[in-house]
C-alpha cells in the first residue's frame, strides 16, 4: 500500500510494473485482487489517500511539474 498525499492538480500514476509480463491480458492482472484508492482525509485543498494495486502494478507519484492535464503518449 503507498500512502500518499495530493494538493488539487497533483497526480499519481498507475502503470503496469516493469518487472511484469508486458502481455498480461487485465484478467489475469486483476486474478491478484482489486485495484482499490481510498480517501483516508482531507484538508485545505489536500487529499491523503491510500493506494493498494495488485502485484504486477506499480503506483507512483507523478514527477514535479507535470500538469495534470498533461496527456500520455499512447503505447
């Protein structure tokens, strides 16, 4: 689980984990659980959330700088 904390704007990257197999079809991805992001509190424009993803995923903080609006390059 990664604990983290977002002032509006602010994102967090859910992707697949570099180590995993790039062929992983979403069944079997999620056959290791959920995806699940809870708001744990909230204050002044500041969300803290909770994050737990299954193995082969990896969740991490955006780097500094980018908006978020910002698009993704498509694979």
């Amino acid at each position: 689980m990664l604990l983290i904390t977002r002032k509006r704007g602010e994102r967090i990257i859910i992707d697949l984990d570099p180590g995993a197999d790039p062929d992983l079809r979403a069944a079997d991805l999620f056959a290791w659980g959920p995806l699940e992001i809870r708001v744990v509190t909230t204050s002044r424009g500041h969300a803290r959330l909770a994050v737990t993803a299954p193995r082969p995923l990896a969740v991490r903080r955006a780097p500094a700088g980018i908006a978020s609006d910002t698009p993704r390059d498509p694979p």
